[in-house]
C-alpha cells in the first residue's frame, strides 16, 4: 500500500504545543471516531538517533522522517508525530517520540521526555521500548534512565492500564536471544523495585502495569535483508492485536475512538499542568463531554428532522393520524443513533446522557403530544354533541341517550389515545380524560337545562293558555261563584298539566327531589297566572264597573239597547245595575283560591249599595270600610282594600251620575213628545180663530191642492238641502248655509219635474 495512506501527522510540536486541529482532520482522513473500540494506539521511546522512526516505517509501512547517517547523528524526530499504520487490521496508530538523552535539550532538561513518556504511556496499548543490544547487562547503558522514566511517570497514573511493553534489542549480536532475556528481564525488574512509588502502588507487581514481550532484531545497516524478514514476522504480531490472546487483548480502560482526540488533549494538559494523572476519573470526564455531544449531536438532528417539523408544524392545526407510532419511531432512530457512538464510554456515564437526552427530547415532544390530546378532546367532544343530538332527535330517552353516547366516546377517546401513546415515555393520560369527561358532563348538564327549561316554558305556556282566558272571564262575570269556578278551573288544568308533565320527566331519570321541585314550581306557576290575572283586572277595576254598569243599566234582559219611552223604573234599573257594579268590586277586592268564608260582598252591598239604611241601622259601630284589612283574607291576598273600595266607588258614582242623568232627561223629553195633539184649548182656539180660513177652503178645493203641493215641495228642499243638519251648528248657520243652497236646490227640484213631464209625453 501507498505510504501517503498513513496521514502522518505532527501531533505535538518541540515546544509542546499540541495540534487540535491536526489531529481532528487526522482522525477524519483516516475515519477513526467511526471505530468504536476496534483501534490500537502503539507508540515507540528509545535513545536519540537509535533508529525509531526507521523501526517504524518498516514495521507499519509510514513515512516518518528518518535520520540521514551521512549528517551524522542528530535530533530528527521533534515532539511527537503520529500515523496510521497501513496494512494493518484492526485500525492502528502509532506515534513516533522524540528520543531521549539528546543533545539539543542538554543533560538537565528532561521535563519533556517525562511529559511525552507519560503522555504515551497514558494513550497506547503497546509501547516499544527501541534499545541497543550492547547496553543490555549494563549498569550505566542509556535504556536505565529511559526505563526509570517510564516507570517514574508510570506510577503516576492512579491505576494501571495493563500496557503491553515490548523491548526491542537492535543490532543483535551473536548471543541468542534465550541469553538476553533474562538479563534485560532482571534489569527491568531491579529498575522497577529501584523506582520510588507512591503508597497505593508500593506492594505492586510490575505485571499488574505491564505485559513485558522481548523481541531482537539484526543490525539493518549490515544485515538489512535478515532485519527486513525479521520486521515482516514482528508485524504479523500486530495484526488483530486487540483479539483475546493479542498483544493488546488485555488491555484496560480503553476511551472509545470518537473521544480520541479529546482525551489526548485533556491529558497533555493534565500532563503540562504537572498534575497527576487519574486515568479513571478521565475517563469519565471523556464520557461525560463525548456522550453530552453524541446527545446534543441527536437531539439538534431530531429537532431539526424534516419528518418531525412536518409533525411539529401540522399538529398545532389539526390530529396526526398514527402521531404516537411515527414519533416513537423518531425517538428510536435517534436514540439507537446515541447507543451506536456512546456504546464504547463508560457505562454509568452512557446512561446518565442517554437519560438526560430522553429527557430533552421528551421536553420537545410533549407540546406536539398535548396538542395531540387536546384535539382529540375537542373531536371527541364534536362526535359526542352529534351523536347525543342525533339520539335525541330519534327520540330516545334523554338519560339513555346520554349514558350510550357517553360510553361510545370514552372508548372512542380511550382508542385514539392508545395511538398518541409514545412508548419512550410514560406520560399518563388520565387528566386529560377526566377533562373530556368534565366536558361531556358539562354539555349534558347543558342539554339537560335547556331541555327540562323548554319543557317547563312549554307546559308554562299550556298552563297560561288554559287558564288566562278562562279566569279572565270568570272574573269578568263577577258571580258569586266565581272563586269557586276558578278554584276548580285551576285544580283540573294543574292536575292535568302535572301529570304530563311528570311523564315527560321520566326520560330525564331525575332523582325526586329535583322532579318535585320542578312539579311545585310549575304549580306555583298557574297559581301566579291566576293571582296574575286577578290582579291585572283589579287594576282596572272601576273601567270594568263602569262597564258592567253601562251594559245593564243602557241594555234591557235580551241585551238590546233600551228606548227611555217614560215606562221604565230608572230608580230599579240604576239600583241593579251598581249592585251588580259592587258584585264585581267584591270579587276583585281579594284572591280567593282557598275557600276563607268572607263576607266582603255583603260588607260591600251594605256599606254602599244603601249607605243610608246602613248609617241609620249602625249609627254606633264603626265603618265597616274604615279599615285597611279584609276579616278571614291575608294580607298578601288582599288586592283591594276596604278604604280603598270606598274611594273607587266614589269615583264610579260620580262617573256614572251623568248616565242616570241623561236617561232621565231622555225620559222626560220622550215623554213629551209621545202626545201628537195639542193640547185642548189650543184645539178650541185654533176652530174658533180659524172658521172663516176653514171655510174657505171648503168652498175652494183648488187651494187645498196648492197647499199640497206646497207641503211636497217644502219636504224635498228639506230632504235635499239637509236642513236639520245645518242647524245643528246654531241658528245662524244655518241661515247662511240655507240661502247659498236655497236657490240651487229649487232649481234642481223644478229640472226634475219638467223631465218627469217629458217623459210622460
């Protein structure tokens, strides 16, 4: 494979400065956050100019720079770079250190080569140890100090990784590697018992920290195809490094790929802070920031999600049909997205994000979830009205109808909510049933007010139909069984309003107390129709009087207009006709739908009908209409009283004096001009003074035909001319309207005559 394919990269410089940006981009060519936990970090330490970076581009085919021997020996590698190893499953970093014990930073400043040791010791899962094979057995060779330093830092760390260290011997003489081994074995574990530790990690086996692996290799300058075959056989170890049985499978607190980046940089920081490193609690921290961004990552693309801003935007209108499924299978999309990037951070931490994610999410959904409920409120509420009216007007019982239809749309709403359920959350929808139901409730209740009101109005409007015309004419009548009639009226009409009406009740099943108080109330109403009624004549009570008097006293028994000819008793007449008139006054004077046995008509007859006899007879008792209370009547019955009585009569006497007074001037004037003859000494005066004239005319017939003709002629000017209309306005009028028609009439009159000759003729 092509070298370039390895991406190499200057991850932190000489001055320790480390390139975020590098490594984000390096991460992204070579596709690493999408590994989960499949990937190795290996890393190499070893002298300056001990051919590291030559190590490295042949064992994992990269292209870090190499030193060039004919500039002599000199720093090349600076910082630290970093690589993907090409060829090599699974995905493999490696990262080339600078050497140590160079020249360039001098003997004392060795604070680097301690930060980038425990930087690498802190990421990677294999470290090679590069060494030359003459320094082995020796106690001052250079890998001590290197060892040392790798221990040193090494117990910094709070708790072990299980690193594997393996110890590459270059330039491999003739002694066989069984030799070598042990030698360098024992070196590593006095370095490691030398090295001061830290009280939890004192009684520490060098195991618990490393897996030690040992491997030599031939000098490349003078045995290059022998160092090239022994790379090859080194690089097969590195395949699949990380299965059980690996040179990595036991390795311990790995950070998953996509929080790679953040982890180094948080760790160098940790590291050029001189602080110590707690590889646990780093941990942590990585899953903490990781799995907050995997959550904020899933809960930006759900929020901006096209299918669920369709959702969003067309629920606030109108129900989404299927809206619990289609967002539970959102949520899952989503939620499965966070499980895949978050499967590889620690647990603990992986839960709690994932939690807080729901929790965010479930924030965003539940407005669209109560808009959803409320829809399905209101449209459980519409079907409910329809279904309820619909029933009605088949003419089912009201309580059935309501119990039926209530049924139907609980379980109708009980259904739709069963597909607005979001199985990721446990939201309870009894609140917003209990709403629904309220609502029901309240429309029924609604319903059943308006109902049980037109029902009433109806049997209100039979009731006042039935008895206010009736007692409008008892009353009028004015009998002295009156209150008895309309006491009974009254009873039959209530007892057969009632009757019906508690029939039409039954549907409403209403418990007693309300079906009674409805029945009194509607009795209570045709009693205030009555009393009503009664008082409304009562107002009127002298006009009526005046009426019931005119009708008796002008109108004989047939109720035909009567003729004042001078035989009538006018006395008897005018006497009948105000008892009558007092008949009236007393059966209006109280409402009398119990029977109080009073005597108001007789009190009444005696005190007014004839005051006289009365005055003469209870000369020492008090005015029986001196008082403002009936005997036996209650005050709230009593419509008018005595004191009052009197007054009204007064009033109905003086305006009914002048129809007495003009039926006897019409008596008197009748009277007079009954007789047709004159009186006898006009007669006697009339023969004596008019003999001779009389005579005359006896012996000329001719001027009783002039006188006839006369008589003929002045008759029709009186007809024609209207004469006694013209004197109705007074004398003088009709003089002048007299002789400006005088003329014209005799002419007519004379027109018509001479026609009726022609005629003739």
């Amino acid at each position: 494979m092509d070298k370039a394919d390895c991406c190499s990269t200057h991850l932190i410089d000489g001055d320790g400065t480390m390139d975020v940006a590098g490594l984000l981009k390096f991460m992204k060519d070579v596709k690493l956050s999408e590994c989960g936990l499949s990937y190795a970090i290996v890393s190499i330490m070893g002298p300056q100019s001990s051919g590291k970076s030559t190590l490295l581009n042949h064992l994992f085919h990269t292209n870090f720079q190499e030193m060039d021997a004919f500039k002599g020996r000199s720093q090349t590698t600076k910082g630290i770079w970093m690589a993907r190893c090409t060829g090599i499953e699974p995905c493999t970093v490696v990262m080339d250190l600078e050497g140590t014990d160079g020249r360039e930073r001098g003997e004392d400043d060795t604070a680097f080569e301690k930060q980038s040791a425990l930087f690498a010791l802190a990421v990677s899962d294999i470290v090679l140890i590069n060494m030359w094979c003459h320094d082995i057995g020796r106690e001052h060779a250079a890998n001590k100090p290197l060892l040392k330093t790798v221990f040193q830092v090494m117990t910094r760390l709070f708790s072990p990784r299980k690193t594997t260290m393996i110890f590459v011997i270059r330039d491999k003489t003739r002694t066989p590697l069984e030799n070598l081994e042990p030698v360098l074995r024992e070196d590593i574990q006095k370095i490691w018992d030398s090295v001061p530790k830290p009280e939890a990690h004192k009684e520490t086996p060098l195991s618990a920290f490393f897996n030690i692996e040992v491997v030599a290799l031939s000098s490349y300058e003078e045995k290059e195809d022998q160092f090239k075959e022994q790379v090859a056989n080194l690089r097969n170890r590195f395949q699949h490094s990380i299965a059980p049985g690996g040179l990595a499978g036991d390795r311990q607190g790995v950070v998953p790929a996509s929080g790679f980046c953040f982890s180094a940089e948080q760790i160098w920081k940790v590291i050029k802070e001189n602080r110590d490193l707690d590889l646990p609690a780093h941990k942590v921290m990585v899953a903490t920031v990781r799995c907050e961004e995997i959550g904020n990552e899933k809960y930006a693309a759900f929020a901006k999600n096209k299918d669920w801003c369709e959702i969003e935007e067309a629920v606030q209108s109108q129900l989404v049909p299927d809206f619990g499924n289609k967002v539970s299978l959102l949520l899952d999309t989503c939620f499965t997205g966070y499980d895949d990037e978050a499967a590889f951070f620690e647990e603990g931490v992986r839960s709690c994000k994932r939690k807080q994610l729901k929790e965010k999410l479930l924030q965003l959904v539940e407005p669209a979830y109560q808009s959803t409920l409320q829809h399905m409120r209101s449209e459980t509420l519409d079907k409910f009205i329809k279904s309820f009216e619909d029933a009605l007007n088949k003419g089912q019982g009201f309580q059935l109808a309501s119990r039926d239809c209530t049924v139907s749309a609980m379980k109708s709403f009980d259904e739709q909510c069963k597909s607005a359920i979001i199985k990721q959350a446990d939201w309870d929808t009894s609140k917003v049933r209990a709403k629904v139901s309220q609502d029901i409730d309240s429309h029924i209740s609604d319903v059943r007010n308006a109902k049980l009101s037109d029902l009433t109005a109806l049997y209100e409007s039979n009731l006042k139909n039935a008895l206010y015309g009736p007692v409008e004419a008892l009353l009028e009548g004015a009998a002295a069984d009156t209150w008895p009639a309309i006491r009974k009226l009254l009873r039959n009409e209530t007892k057969t309003a009632l009757s019906k009406f508690s029939k039409a009740l039954a549907g409403f099943e209403m418990d007693e107390d309300a079906k009674k108080n409805l029945i009194s109330r509607l009795e209570g109403y045709a009693i205030d129709v009555v009393e009503g009624k009664a008082k409304e004549e009562a107002g009127k009570v002298v006009h009526s009087m005046k009426e019931r008097f005119t009708t008796i006293f002008n109108h004989d028994n047939d109720l035909m207009p009567r003729t004042w000819t001078g035989k009538e008793d006018i006395r008897a007449i005018n006497k009948t006709a105000r008892t009558s008139a007092l008949k009236l006054l007393a059966v209006l004077a109280a409402i009398r739908l119990e029977d109080y046995n009073d005597r108001i008509e007789t009190v009444l007859i005696q005190a007014l009908a004839d005051p006289t006899n009365v005055a003469d007879k209870n000369s020492n008792l008090q005015n029986p209409l001196a008082t403002s209370k009936w005997d036996k009547i209650p005050d709230t019955k009593t419509l008018i009283t005595p004191v009052q009585c009197k007054t009204l009569w007064n009033q109905f006497q003086k305006e009914t004096e002048y129809a007495v007074t003009q039926a006897i001037t019409a008596q008197k004037a009748n009277k007079q001009n009954s007789s047709w003859l004159p009186p006898p000494w006009a007669i006697l005066a009339l023969f004596v003074l008019g003999f001779d004239e009389f005579m005359t005319l006896l012996r000329n017939p001719l001027y009783v035909l002039f006188l006839f003709v006369g008589f003929l002629l002045m008759k029709a000017l009186w007809v024609q001319l209207g004469i006694g209309s013209d004197f109705q306005n007074g004398m003088l009028q009709g003089l002048l309207s007299l002789t400006t028609r005088l003329l014209p009439a005799m002419m007519n009159i004379l027109r018509k005559l001479a026609e009726l000759g022609n005629r003739r003729n």
